[in-house]
C-alpha cells in the first residue's frame, strides 16, 4: 500500500481531522463517518457523504473521477 506524504504510516502524530464536507452537495458531518466515501482524484482526497456516492454508485465502480458523475 502506498501512502500521501504526511500520513501517519510513519508514526507520527497527526492533527485532529475537522469535520468532513461532502466535495459534491457540501453536507457536513462530524468525523469519521463509516458510511462516507472517500476517492482519491489527483493525488488530492476527496470525501462524498453516503447519499452522494448511493446516487452515484455506477460512475464509482466504473472508477470515473467526480468530475464525470
């Protein structure tokens, strides 16, 4: 597995995450959310709320980037 600079794998403290915004609708929710989506586009992390990616679900498997849903 290979990781972002900055990520914890190397032990590491890391700031406490904030709250999570969905990159698509915008909804907020605290952090972590088990049933959030996270993709990676770009190198950059992107993070859907679980009605975004349930709507969305065939680009998502297809590997489309957000940008095409």
């Amino acid at each position: 597995m290979t990781s972002l600079s900055g990520d914890s794998d190397r032990g590491g403290r890391t700031a406490e995450p904030g709250p999570l915004v969905c990159a698509r609708c915008g909804t907020r929710g605290e952090s972590p959310q088990p049933t959030w989506l996270c993709s990676v586009e770009n190198g950059v992390r992107r993070y859907f709320c679980d009605a975004c990616a349930r709507e969305n679900l065939r680009a998502i498997e297809g590997r489309l980037d957000s940008a095409w849903w």
